[in-house]
C-alpha cells in the first residue's frame, strides 16, 4: 500500500496485476496467490489503484490452478505468444487507457 500511496501523491494511478498460475505450485502455495490477487481485486474496488486481471483471463480455474493449455508454453510457467498478444496487451492496454482519464 506504500507504493500506491506514493503513486497517488505524485499524480500517478497505480496499475496492479494479477498473478498467473505456476504449474508446479502446491495447492497450499496457490492459495496464497489466489488470496494475493484477491488482495490486489479488493485494493482496486476501494478505487485506489486500477487492476488489470490476467489470472481471471488465462487461469483454468483447477485447484491448484494453472495456464489454460491455449495460452502454456509447454512448461506449465510461462505464457506464450497467443497469451501476450490476445490477453496481456489487451488488458493492460485497456489498463492504461483508464488510468490516463482517472
């Protein structure tokens, strides 16, 4: 909350992202992603900074969760290329563009 602090003191709207699944996290690891993010959504409700939500675009939803098969690399970590171009750029652009009229 210090950065967001910091940000909105000097005229700059936060944007925060969500975390991605990790293929080799532990149920009880990807809990606490799961309560970041859930952490992140509600700082963002609060309207203190923008959220821009890539879990909620690219997570399976499985417990533990991991990247939908279209948008894996093939190492259950890393996103790839239909995942940045169709999902990331997307929604941080969209991100941006809100932040520029808050």
């Amino acid at each position: 909350q210090d950065f967001i602090f910091a940000c909105q003191q000097n005229g700059v709207t936060p944007i925060l992202l969500t975390g991605i699944p990790y293929g080799s996290l532990a149920t009880a690891q990807d809990n606490e992603r799961k309560w970041l993010n859930a952490e992140v959504a509600k700082m963002a409700a609060a309207g203190h900074c923008l959220l821009a939500d890539i879990n909620a675009a690219i997570g399976d939803g499985a417990t533990p969760e991991r990247i939908k098969s279209a948008y894996d690399n093939g190492d259950g970590i890393h996103p790839n290329e239909a995942a940045i171009e169709g999902v990331f750029v997307p929604i941080i652009k969209t991100a941006i563009q809100q932040a520029l009229m808050y």
